[in-house]
C-alpha cells in the first residue's frame, strides 16, 4: 500500500504473516521482508521505509553535518543590538584640502568601520547594562525557561525490549524515534547506538521514515562513517522517488571524501534538475576533485558555481590554491606541463581579482594558503609577510603607498546619480517626507555655497545622554567645525527651534550664526537630504552623523554600487570621538587616507585579510599581507 505520491512504503496488514529477519550488511543492519513484501519496494530496498511528506524540490533541510559556514559572509548583529551600538558611536575623520585641520585622534587609530568595534561597543554595554538581579524572583526553584527535558540517549546499544521499555517510559512519543535519533547526534553517540534504534523501529513498526533515515544519514556523515553513507544512499535511492537538498547534500559532502568523489558529480547533476545546488555542493566535489589531481574538473564546476551567481565558499578557494601549491610542488619546471601550470596560475590569480571587485575579504587561513602558494611558485621568488598600514597609507612591510580612500571623479559622478535616483527620489523616501519640503530643500541648497561639512544635528545632539544639554553639544560641534573655517550646514527639525529644557534658545541662536540652518518637519528623516547636500556639494564635502547609512545602502541597485557608497562613506562620514564635554575639545575618529581592499602592481600584492571573527559586515580588517616579488 502506497501513498499517492509513492513515496510512502508501509509493511503489510498485521494480519498477512511475515517473517522478519535481522541480517549485518557491512555494519550496517537491515530488515529482509520474507512474506508479504510490498510490491512497489524495489528489491535493491532492504528496509520498509515511510516519508511522512513529500519533499519539496529545493526546500532546505537542516544540514547538520554541512553547516560550518553559513552562505555569504558573516558578522550578522540583531536589530536592537545595532540599534544600540549606533548610540554610543563616537568619532571619525581625517579631513583634506578645505577641511583637513580636523582636529581628530592619531593614536590610537579608532574608527567605526574597523573590525571587532561593534563587537567590543556590545561587551562594553553589557558591562554598563544594571543586572536584572530580580528577573526571576518568585520562580520556584530549580525551575527553568528551557522548556521539557532534553532526551537522555542511552550509552549503550540496547535491545528492542530495551528500547521498549525507554519509550513507555518516556510517555509512548509518536516522535520518540526522531527524538531520540536528534539526541544521539547532539550527544555524539557511538554508531552502533544508532543502529540498535533502527533495527528496533523497522522491527516495532515495520517501517523506517524518510526522517528518521536523514538523521541517521546526518549522525553518519558528521561521524565520518562514509561506508556507511553508502548503504543509506542505496536504500534511499530504492524506496523513494527522489532526495530533496538535505539528503543531497550529506551524500555530496560524503562521497566528495572517499574514492568514489565521481559519483558525487552524478548526484549534483540530479539535484540541478530541480534547484540550484548550494556553494557547499560545489565546493565539497570541487575540493575532492583538487585532492584526486583533476584540476579540469575542479575548474569546470569552479566556472559552473560563479555563472550561477552564486559565492563560494572559503573554504573553496582554500582547496584551490592548496592543489595548485601541490600540483606545483610536483611537477617542478617539466615543460611539457608549463603551458597548463601558468594557466592554472592566472585562474587564481583572477581569485584574488574577484575577492578584489566584490570587497570580499579572505580569512586568516585562506590567506595563509595564498601565502604559501605565492611561495611556491617555481621560477619566481616571491616574499610573504604579516603586516599593517600607517594612518598614511604606507604599507609597513615594503614601503609601497595604497590605494586612495577618494573616488575618482568618474566613480564620484556614478555615486552621486544612483544615490539622486535611488535614494533621494526613490519611490519610498516620501514616506517621510513631502515633495513639496524636498523640494523647498533644494532650492535652499542651490542658493547657498557649497558645504565643506553637513551635520545631522539631531544624531549628534543625542550623543550625550543627558537631554538637556542637546543644544550645547550641537553648539560645540559646530563651533569648532566654524572655528576652522569651514562652511557647515546644520540639519534640524523644527521642534529644535522651540525654546525648551534641551532646546535652549541662546544656543540655537548661536547655532544658525555659525553655520547654514535648514529644519525639516518633525516626522521628516533627516538622511536623504543629509545625503543630497552632501553629494551636491562636491567631492570635498564630508557629513557628520553616527547613523551609519546601511539601510540606504541597501536601496541602491547592485553590488557594485553599494560598494561605491561605503568607500564613499568610509571616507567622507566624520564621527565624534567620545562624549561632548565643557573644557574639552570636540575630536573626530581619523579616516584612513587608504581604501582596504586587495590591490596589485607589477611586483607586488597587498591583502586585507579577516583574522577576528567579531568583525560586523559594515567593518574592513586592519591587518595585511604583504607579497613582493624579489628580483
């Protein structure tokens, strides 16, 4: 009897005698169905097995035994964490041309974009965060907020009876064999454990769940029992009509370790008829095929994963430069493979060159390898070192200058017209706003001069958390920007103009005679014209504000662009270093005069690379690596 899928192979009725016959398969047990076996179950099957659902073409499982690394990058932080870390920013920037006696801190270099400072900004409201000694007061003791008991997985094989007598004793779960089979993964359970379950569920109910044998199959993978897997994936591939990503994708990442690593390209042939594999697919076969020397093979589905727009893994390119580094080291300079050896070379150095244009930037370990095969590269002579860069942008290994934090003027102008199109006039920003005030905004921006510095008055009258001392911080800030010299505009809400505790009428008089004054309505967003002002005004001008611009970041079209804004940003946006305070002087965090991305010249690399893992997405590494090549 059969589901309508058939996907669902269920034991005959009770009242059809059968034999059930428990036999060891390569240490893996199976139950033979002597009598009543059921028609639809091929014969390669040797276990009755149930899907409870059908799977869904390119719906996720839980990959237990693939989940070391999340797609993408990371450094995620929750809303509120952000939103909180937001607050307390304090700093930033080292001015040029008009604006370059900015007084700001050198030493040491502090600025919001450098790795590991939101991770350091939440630590350090933890440790000011009152305890919440009374959080659990009047709870009974002993009680809990985790919910039921865990399971407790035995720590021996037992036998059915055994396992019967666990699961009354555990009130009868319908669930108790998935449960269980969960417990024994997390509780890393020897395999013969597993087995015994198994043997005792297909001898209980005559059947054995897709789900049960995909947690099975995950215990098997994560443990390293690869023949083991083998087994599985002959069973499963008999009883059911197909695998959906998690079953897919424990077979690929086992086999791609084993000798049999070909057969893991047949089931990603499979897996691309229903969805797009996931870069761990790739990377598991491509790894396997750079073990087993095919670097055509490992090329080819290399090419596959970037068409289809998808990120590798670390991890990938890892496997790249370390078979290239071997393959290397084997070959020596015979020239009847020097042909394919620079082929090979230029392929990773197009690596770098994607981690280049993509601002992806390469783990400790990864850039380790890169290290060493830069080292290894026969005829050449190539250096490595572990280094950083000077306030100034020198590298401090081999003296070479970086790159430029500034845009060209080309990339200027492309900046300029996406943020016009897709944040100013973008369909969402009158959600805030009106056409008529963005408008009148304009028009006030065309007739004045062009702004050296655009503050976001709000944000930085907030930075102090006494209240009533709003207008006197926003008025220091300015009076030092307009001590300089320095043509500033302030951006403000209307309510600011009305006297109050925080909004004394003395300063804010003062406020509007030191600088250009535009105060929006007090529902309007400040950003978009802070951001319009800003570009309007030229290359030159920076902006001061602690908000630090990624949900406009995310309006802009591409990659690409976003890209160009937060070079754009790490180089224009000046933020408070510290509190405000009488008697001491207004500082901003420095701004690096060099952008941290990888860069090349004719005998020489420079690689940031990532080596803490507290860097937030919105941060760029401090550390490098230094290559040069020796003549």
């Amino acid at each position: 009897m059969t589901s309508s899928c058939a996907t669902r192979v269920m034991c005959p009725a009770p009242s059809v005698v059968f034999i059930h016959e428990v036999v060891q398969r390569k240490e893996l047990y199976l139950i033979r169905i002597s009598k009543g076996r059921s028609p639809q179950l091929p014969l390669s099957a040797r276990f009755l097995c149930t899907r409870h659902t059908t799977p869904t073409p390119g719906g996720r499982q839980t990959d237990r035994g693939n989940s070391g690394q999340a797609d993408g990058q990371e450094g995620v932080r929750n809303s509120s964490n952000r939103r909180r870390e937001e607050e307390l920013w304090d700093g930033a920037a080292k001015g040029r041309g008009k604006s370059s006696s900015l007084w700001q801190r050198t030493s040491p270099p502090k600025s919001v974009f450098a790795a590991g400072t939101a991770k350091r900004t939440t630590e350090m409201l933890k440790r000011k965060a009152p305890q919440d000694v009374e959080q659990h007061a009047g709870e009974p003791e002993g009680r809990t907020r985790r919910g039921p008991a865990k399971v407790q997985p035995p720590d021996r094989p037992l036998s059915a009876a055994d396992w019967r007598t666990l699961k009354e004793s555990m009130g009868n779960s319908q669930r108790f064999d998935i449960q269980m089979m969960s417990a024994l993964f997390t509780s890393g359970a020897e395999l013969d454990i597993a087995k015994s379950l198994l043997t005792f569920v297909a001898m209980e109910t005559g059947t054995l769940t897709y789900e049960l044998l995909l947690r099975y199959l995950t215990l098997c993978v994560s443990g390293g029992h690869d023949a083991e897997v083998f087994d599985i994936y002959d069973i499963m591939q008999g009883s059911f009509s197909s695998l959906e990503t998690g079953a897919s994708s424990l077979f690929i990442k086992s086999f791609s370790r084993t000798e049999r690593w070909r057969e893991a390209v047949g089931i990603l042939r499979e897996v691309k008829k229903v969805f797009t594999p996931s870069p761990r697919n790739y990377g598991d076969i491509i790894a396997a095929a750079m073990l087993n020397g095919d670097m055509t093979a490992a090329w080819a589905l290399y090419d596959e994963l970037i068409e289809n727009g998808l990120s590798p893994h670390q991890e990938t390119w890892d496997a790249l430069y370390k078979g290239a580094r071997e393959t290397e080291e084997k070959t020596g300079k015979k020239e009847a493979e020097a042909v394919s050896q620079s082929e090979h070379r230029e392929r990773l150095l197009g690596i770098l060159l994607h981690m280049r244009n993509n601002q992806i930037y390469p783990q400790r370990g990864l850039t380790s390898g890169i290290k060493t095969w830069f080292e290894s590269l026969m005829g050449q002579r190539w250096a490595g070192s572990w280094t950083s860069a000077s306030p100034k942008g020198v590298c401090k290994c081999c003296g070479s200058e970086l790159e430029s934090i500034q845009l060209t003027v080309e990339e200027y102008q492309q900046l300029k017209d996406r943020v016009m199109a897709d944040i100013i006039q973008g369909r969402d920003v009158f959600n805030k706003t009106t056409p008529e005030e963005l408008k009148r905004f304009k028009a006030f921006v065309e007739r004045k001069p062009a702004f050296d510095v655009v503050v976001d008055g709000l944000n930085v009258a907030n930075i102090n958390r006494d209240k009533s001392r709003q207008s006197e911080t926003l008025l220091a800030v300015v009076s030092e920007l307009e001590g300089q010299g320095l043509t500033v505009l302030v951006l403000g809400r209307k309510h600011m103009l009305r006297p109050s505790r925080s909004w004394d009428k003395h300063n804010m008089k003062l406020i509007q005679q030191k600088a250009h004054c535009f105060f929006t309505e007090n529902i309007s967003e400040d950003d978009p014209f802070l951001l319009y002002a800003t570009l309007h005004s030229g290359n030159h001008c920076r902006f001061v504000s602690r908000d630090l611009m990624r949900d406009h970041k995310a309006c802009l079209p591409d990659g690409a662009t976003r890209r160009l804004f937060f070079k754009w940003q790490r180089g224009h946006q000046l933020v408070l270093d510290g509190y405000v305070a009488a008697g001491r002087r207004v500082r901003f965090q420095s701004i690096p005069s060099y952008d941290t991305i990888i860069q090349m010249s004719a005998d020489s690399w420079h690689v940031p690379y990532d080596d803490t893992e507290d860097r937030s997405t919105y941060e760029v590494p401090q550390r490098w690596l230094c290559l040069t090549a020796k003549h």
